[in-house]
C-alpha cells in the first residue's frame, strides 16, 4: 500500500535476498525463424540437391548476421 499518495511502499525482502533487477526483453524479431528455415534446407539438401544445402547455408549466415546485427543496435 502507498504511505501516500506520491510515494510508493517499499517491499521488504527476506535479509539473505537481493532486490529483483528490472529485466528489457529485446523485441520480437523474425530472425530465428528463419535461421530455423535455413537449417531445414541445409538438412534436405543431401536428399534432395546440393543447391538445397547451399541456399541454407546462404540463408542460415544471412539470419545469424542479421539477428546478432539486431541485438547489437538494440541498446
């Protein structure tokens, strides 16, 4: 409960625990699913055609640098 109307009551913590940090979870982004769709074509590649393997290796480098690209710039 607030002591006032401007202040807000602090919570008492057990002595042997600290204060919870506030967490920023980054945004939503597209990048792991598509880095999953690139793996997928890296594995039916051997089935199917090399092509296959070599686009998901395009695509696969192409999400691992656009989502490390995405928590970079994030802060």
């Amino acid at each position: 409960m607030p002591e006032n109307g401007n202040q807000m009551a602090k919570q008492e913590w057990p002595p042997d625990w600290n204060e919870p940090r506030p967490h920023k979870l980054p945004r939503p982004t597209y990048w792991p699913a598509v880095l999953a769709f690139g793996i997928v074509l890296i594995a039916w590649g051997p089935v199917t055609s090399i092509a296959i393997a070599l686009i998901g290796i395009v695509v696969s480098v192409m999400a691992i640098a656009g989502w490390i690209g995405e928590l970079r710039h994030e802060s």
